[in-house]
C-alpha cells in the first residue's frame, strides 16, 4: 500500500468488516495506513466517506478515538462526524 487512496480504501474495507463486530482490534496494515506521512490525509478521507456510508461509520467509531479523525477531517476542509 504506497498510495494514498490504496490506504485510504484499505483503511476503509477494514473498518467497514469490524461495523458491528465489537472486535476493536487493529491489525499492523491497518496502522500502517494512519502512522505514515499522509496519515491526517488518511483520516480525513476517512470521516469524508463516513458521512455517506454509516457502515463506514460504524466500523470508525468502533477502531477510532472520534477526536482525533475529526481535528484531521477539519484541518482538511470537511465536516466532522457528531460526537455521541
């Protein structure tokens, strides 16, 4: 995974299979794709497609300390997902 948008939907499928599993658990490819350079890029592409996808959404409140995702979606021009 080199690219930003091979993260940035691996990252995604991941969290889309852990929606409602519970299992809060990463994997190493999983951190790969939020410790890198373009991570807060990462995070906000993330929060971006959640908004359209609740799955996605889900499987992010699930993986994701919620804070940390929206500061990286807002630095990056998109809104942040409602804090519960």
């Amino acid at each position: 995974m080199n690219s930003l948008a091979s993260k940035v939907r691996y990252a995604a499928d991941f969290c889309i299979r852990r929606a409602g599993s519970g299992n809060r658990e990463s994997t190493r490819a999983l951190a790969n794709c939020v410790e890198c350079p373009e991570a807060e890029q990462v995070m906000a592409a993330l929060v971006r497609r959640a908004h359209k996808n609740p799955k996605l959404e889900a499987g992010i409140r699930l993986l994701f300390v919620l804070e940390s995702l929206n500061e990286a979606a807002v630095k990056h021009g998109v809104a942040p997902l409602e804090v519960l």
